[in-house]
DNA sequence: GTTGGCACTCGCACTACTAGAGTGCTAACG
DNA sequence: CGTTAGCACTCTAGTAGTGCGAGTGCCAAC
C-alpha cells in the first residue's frame, strides 16, 4: 500500500481512538500538516474504504476505521511498539512495592495493565499442565473437622475440608500428613494415585492416610481439569466510561462474554502457543458477544510447564500501540518474577 | 395508618416492582380487586402522597414508592417474610452439593442469593476480630525462596513468600516452622510479638525463625487490620439488566461505589451490631453514588468473635420480601456451617 | 496527480402538534 | 361524611416537519 494511504489511516486511527467521532477530510488536514488539500485526502478515504479499512456511519459523517483497518495497523506498527522508558520504570516500581505474595503478582498485573492503559486489565494465574505437589499439611480444625492443605511447585495451594469419622488428635494428623507427603510430593496424580495404593492400610493411621489419601488426590485431578484456575480482572469502569458502551445492554453483554470461560480457555491456549503477544480485534472474536471489544493478550511463565495470561480488554477503538507495548512489557516482568519461584 | 391506605400501598409497591412502571388509580383497580371506584384510590393516593411515602415523576404519570414508602412496607412486612418451604429446600440442596472448601462457603452463598433473588448477591468471609494462629508451615520453593503459610483459626490461610539470605533446605524450615508454631499457636499478634522477643537469636536455626517470625507477625497484624478480608460478589449481571441502570453511568456510579470498602465496612459493623437482617434502602446510603441500589444484608458467625456478612444488592424498586426471606434464611444456614468449625 | 468548487446527502437539533394516560377537583349520591 | 362519576387540565412520548452544518463525491481546471 501507499505509503501517504498508510499514513493517513494511521492518522484516521489516532484521531479516531483519541476523539471517538467520525474523522473528516478537513480535520485530518488541519491537524495533521500532511501537505495536501483536503480534497486529495478524501479521494484516499475514498480508497482506504473500497479496500475495506475504513467506513461511514453515514453519507455525510467522516471514516470511522474497520476492524480490518485497525488489524492493518496492528500489523504495521506491533513489532515496534516498545514501551517509553518512564512507563517502564513506573511499572516496574508498582512491582517492587508489592509484599512478596506470589498469588498476588499476577492480580498486580492486572491492576497495572488496567491502570496505565485506563482500560480493564485481565490476568490468570500461570497453571501448570499437570500438577506437581510439593507439600501436604492437615491442620486439626475441630474434633472431627480437619484442613488439608495441598501446596503446588508453582506455590499455588489448595484448602480442602475433611470430616473425620471419629475424633482424631492433631499429633495423629501430622503423622498422616508426613506419610502422604512422603508419597506425594514431587509426583503427578497418576504417580500419586498408584503409590497410594500400595500404602498399608491397616491400623488407625493407614485408614487415615488411605481416606485422606483420596481427597488429595481429588484435589489434585480437579487442579488439573481446570483449564482457567482464575481470571482476575481490574478496571472494569474504565471500559463503562467510553461512549461506545453508554447504554448498558451492550456492556451486559460484554461483561457477560467475560464469564464464558470456554472462550477464554480457547484464547489463552491460542496465546500460550505463540509466546508472543496477540491482538484479537472486534469481530475476530468468536463470541457474538465480543464483536465491540478487543483483546491483547501475552503469554507468561515456562513454556511446556506453566502458562498464565495477561492483558487488556476494551473497546475495538482502544490505543493499540501502548496497549501492545505496556502488555509485552508486563509479560516479561512476570517471567522474570515467575522464574525465579519456579528456579 | 388506615388499614386501607396501607394496602393500597403494599398494591403499588408490588405493581411497581413488578412492572417497573408508575402505577394510576386504574391499574390498581382493575388488577387488585379493592372494591372502591379509581376516584377513591386517587384520593387514597393523594393522602400517601402528602405523607411522603408516594411520588409523581410528573402530574400526569402515575404514582412511584419512594424511599420512605419502601421503608414503610420493609418495617411492616420484615418479620412475616419467611421463605417458602419448597425454596428453603432449593438451597440447602445447593449447599449440600458443594464440596467442603470452606472458603467456598461465602461464595456459594453469594450465588445462591443472586440466583434466588435475580439481584446481585454479596458475601464476605465470616473473619475475627482479633486473629488466632492454628498453624505455621514453611515450605521450600526454590534455593533462597520459601513460602510461609498461616492457618488461622476459622481455616482463613495467609501465604507469604520469603526470601532467605543463604539457601536454607527444606529440612531446616521444617525446624523453624515447627519452633514457630510453637510460640504462635493459639495466640494473638500481641502475645506471639512477645513469645518472639524471648527466643533465643543464636545459630542459623535462630536466626531463620527471628528471620520467618516477624513476617508472621506482619502477616497476622495486616490480617487483623483487615476489616474486610474480601467481598465476593455475583449475579451483578442482573443488575445491568434492570431499565433503572439502561443508562450505563448509573450503573458505573454503582459498580464504583461497591469498590468502596470503607462504606462496606460501615455497613457490616452496623449489621454485625444488630445481630438480624437489615435494609438500606436508597437515600438512606451514605455515598451519594448508592442512592439508587438498596442491600439487605445479615449477618453471620458467632458473634463477638468470627462475623461475616451475607445479602443482595439490587435496585431501589426489588422485592424486598423475597429479598429479606432467602437473606435471612441463607444466614441461618451459614451460621450452622460456621458453628460446625468452629466449635 | 492535485486542487478548488459545488451540489448533494444525511444526521441532529429544534419546533409544533397530537394522543393518551392520569391526575385533581367538584358536585352529586347514599 | 365517605364515596363516586364526571370533567377539565397537565404533562409526556411519539411523530412530522424544518433548517443547519458537516462531510462527501464528483468534475473541471491547474
């Protein structure tokens, strides 16, 4: 394509994302010293609109872009758009703030995104293809009600409640929680799941471990079904303020598509097999619902091991460059951070 | 007030919430047998009117409740309002399909009060006034990285990561942990503060649990400043729905106002105090921004030790006998679930 | 290829009007 | 004296008509 077309689409995007109203040939020109009257430039909306990047809402309104306009530009400007040094350092600061509570990092990271985008952030926590137990607890709460604790490798816990069918001490729960501990830790399910079989179930402490036994490794298969543990998500009323979604059904809708977890599974497994981040523009989406919003979404985590997903969601006319940049950047700081845990 | 007066009220309120529309002395004739001519309801109206428990948006519409005339109705209604047999079995069915997470609890109360209500749902983890350690364990995650977590003693966890000067093995936290569960067990921040002061800091062991305690304390001390642990929210879909929130910025105020933790925390001290179900309705909110919702709310836990909050928020015009029924009878159950732990 | 000019289109804001719902008042009734 | 029928009055929502202005698309000239 031309590269004065290019430009000025680029110019329709900027004007369009900052303003929200329709762009007319007269404002580009007087906004945009581009050196032509505006009589040229309407010639090349013109052809920007039989090529499909651009629109009207009516005859006589200015172009709005399309989301293949929008996808174009992604396409010109993504590799390039890195973050500004400052917003980098200030990102960076919020992080080092934050107390060194691992399930907090990435609800940090959603914040971030939301707060630097003035958009909504979203972030799952990175989850493991199959789970590793690292350490099992039982934590007496009453006589016949006790607390298991299952810790993943990645520091993710499970809380599970367990009656008992008779009172049990706490001296003989901590026996049950070493002999499971000793069995489990470090292994899968399946690995888990055979070992517990072999165990010797005589006596009050086998039958213990055997019945507890069970529900870890409930806990363990259900940690591993779930696709999405979490999807965390800040600044929601940021996406309520743009003007596209002043009337609530349209954001109903929205926040609606943000509870179908299917279609986040699918998005997130997309993204985790690229590395990179990705954009999904408007009508891109699947969900008839998503056809206003779109997504930028990173990877982060191990590759192979464990993925999680941060990004922004807003309207289609959203500030992709910065939305780009500020998402890559927070996706390597949770690399960063996750590689040091997972070490 | 007049017998009469009074149920032509009740017919108005339950007209308007059903319809959503100002309510005339014809409608209510015609769908509420009351024996007496239009021109006599209009005059009943009128006397309402006066007495502030009705309103006109304009002389030619019909009659809307205000927050007054739904206060009326709430006073007059509040103790009658039990809930059907056939729902209180619907949710106990619900209840008793959910595994015994017990941080699942509150939440599962929050979905079933949205879902019988098709309001929005609320609840809070019943947390205590001053915490109790049940449980410290240390686990290794990597060289110079362990996760600290803190069983409390209604079963809330804190987890916390630590970074170690020198790698530390597993077998060594161990030590510390079991040392530190020790001094902490059964205390309160204040007592464990002093146990640690009196430990003696030699050695490497010494030196870690001096290192690990005072991130407990830290940790213990943020959990008793928290007044709100977490309010878990669900079905605020059904909110958008409402024609009261078709303009999204109300509805923004809303969602904006439902981050205010301070307002929150107001209220479930308020509610805590009472010991039984009430009703903000409106005006008679505080921030400005929740004029337009009312919340039923109940308390829950044992009081004076462990309370949480469960209720429904919803629009000004929402069936508050429905609402006030499955809110106190949610609360009963989950003062049952509560007393079974915390025994 | 670019530009000025110009007719044309269409949404938006404004006004005027009507229909309908519902009130408030008054006078008659039991 | 409470209740009722009747009726004038009020106000909104919806509809139709109008002018304005922004912006386009095209054409002829440069």
């Amino acid at each position: 394509m031309d590269h004065r077309s290019e430009s000025i689409l680029r110019a329709v995007i900027e004007e369009y994302v900052s303003t929200a109203v329709p762009v007319g040939s007269q404002a580009l020109v007087a906004r945009y010293g581009l050196g032509v009257s505006s009589a040229t430039v309407r010639n090349i909306l013109a052809d920007l609109e039989v090529n499909g990047l651009l629109t009207h809402p009516h005859t006589s309104a200015g172009r709005i872009p399309t989301d293949a306009g929008y996808r174009y530009f992604v396409e010109s400007v993504s590799d390039s758009s890195v973050l500004p040094a400052v917003e980098q350092l200030m990102i960076r600061h919020q992080f080092g703030q934050v107390q060194h509570a691992s399930e907090q990092w990435f609800r940090l990271a959603a914040t971030t995104l939301a707060a630097a985008n003035r958009i909504a952030g979203l972030a799952t926590p990175a989850k493991p293809r199959a789970a590793h137990v690292r350490r099992i607890d039982i934590v007496s709460i009453s006589d016949r009600l006790a607390s298991l604790i299952i810790v993943f490798r990645e520091g993710a816990l499970r809380q599970v409640l367990v009656t008992l069918p008779e009172a049990v001490e706490q001296e003989a729960l901590t026996r049950a929680a070493v002999i499971l501990d000793g069995i489990m830790a470090g292994r899968t399910s399946g690995d888990a799941e055979r070992a517990l079989e072999r165990i010797d179930g005589d006596g009050p402490i086998g039958t213990l471990v055997r019945r507890v036994g069970e529900r870890v490794i409930a806990a363990v298969r259900d940690y591993d079904a779930t696709i999405i543990e979490e999807v965390f998500s800040d600044g929601l009323l940021h996406v309520m303020e743009a003007p596209e979604f002043e009337r609530s059904d349209k954001l109903r809708r929205v926040f609606a598509a943000l509870e179908n977890r299917a279609y986040l599974g699918e998005l997130l497994d997309r993204v985790a097999g690229t590395g990179t981040v990705q954009v999904f523009i408007g009508a891109e989406n699947a969900p008839e619902e998503m056809r206003d919003v779109s997504l930028v979404l990173a990877p982060y985590g191990v590759p192979g091991r464990a993925v999680g997903v941060v990004g922004v969601l807003g309207p289609t006319r959203m500030a992709y460059p910065q939305a780009i940049g500020t998402v890559r950047f927070v996706s390597t700081l949770m690399n960063e951070l996750v590689k040091h845990i997972d070490a």
